[in-house]
C-alpha cells in the first residue's frame, strides 16, 4: 500500500479519531500527539489492517489501548521519580527540586486522606520500607491480603496523583 492508498483509505476517520482522543486526553496538544502516534500504529499495521478490514471501532480500540499504554508509562515514571527524589542528580535545577517536592508532598498528602487502614499499612510499605511479613506481624493481615491492599493503593493513588497532575499542568 503507498501513501495515496493510505490517505484515501484511512484519513475519512481523522475526525472521529480526533474527537476520541480529545476526549481520552481533555487537551488539544496530546489529542494531536495521540492522534499522530495512532496514525503511525496504522501506518505499521496497513498491510494486516488492510487484508483483515477496517472499522471505526478497531481504530477506536487501538487508539484507546496507545493511551492507556502512554498513562501506565507514564505513571510508572513519575513514581519512579519520586523514588528517586532523594538521590542526588547532576541535572538537579531548583525548579526541578521544587516540583519533585510539590510530587512527593501531593503524595504524602493523597497517603494521609486515605482510609485508616490503608494509610497505616502503606505508611509500613513505602515509608518504613518493611518486608510484607514484618507488616504482617504488625496488623495482623495475612501477608498475601496485604498484597492485594497495596496493589489496590497504589493504584488509586497513582490515579488520583494523575487527577491532579492534569490541573496542575493542564
């Protein structure tokens, strides 16, 4: 398939795909970047796409599983940043510093407002840095439960850590 191929066949569905990725992304600048990246997936995939067929549907799919897959790395960056917010850096500017600090704050703040027990047990896990089993003895939770409490923390944290972040920069 060349370029002109290309065009005809999947441009008529550049609107629909915009209004999409507008809508998973709530600003025109990442709307577009969305947009472009998914265009480069068709790009890679025509000749699949093209001999399979095409519909709204699978383009929407495809576009909402590239965003998910840019907000899970996303996500995973800016923990792993604040993991390392402590360590010395050689680019370290004050600006930087200071927006590590508002993260690491703002995360410290969303651990506090959350329910009792989920603050106390990952105040154990990621400011005490005890062992599962050492929690385990603490709260009286059997290890794999308090597993499964993390994981769910963490997720909702790092949820509302975006919520927020969208605000901050948006």
């Amino acid at each position: 398939m060349n370029q002109q191929e290309f065009k005809q066949q999947f441009m008529p569905f550049h609107r629909m795909l915009y209004r999409v990725a507008f809508e998973l992304t709530g600003n025109t600048q990442d709307a577009e970047d969305l947009l472009q990246d998914t265009y480069l997936r068709i790009w890679q995939k025509r000749e699949v796409l093209v001999q399979n067929g095409v519909n709204e549907a699978y383009l929407i799919i495809m576009m909402r599983h590239l965003y998910l897959d840019k907000m899970r790395h996303k996500t995973l960056d800016i923990f792993q940043q604040l993991e390392n917010a402590n360590e010395p850096q050689e680019n370290d500017t004050p600006d930087s510093k200071v927006e590590m600090e508002d993260e690491a704050f703002l995360v410290k703040d969303l651990i506090a407002h959350l329910p009792p027990r989920e603050r106390d047990i990952m105040k154990m896990y990621l400011l005490e840095e005890l062992s599962y089993e050492e929690m385990e003895i603490s709260t009286g939770i059997r290890q794999g439960n308090l597993r499964q409490i993390v994981t769910r923390t963490r997720k909702k944290l790092k949820e509302q850590f975006i919520k927020i972040a969208r605000t901050w920069k948006g």
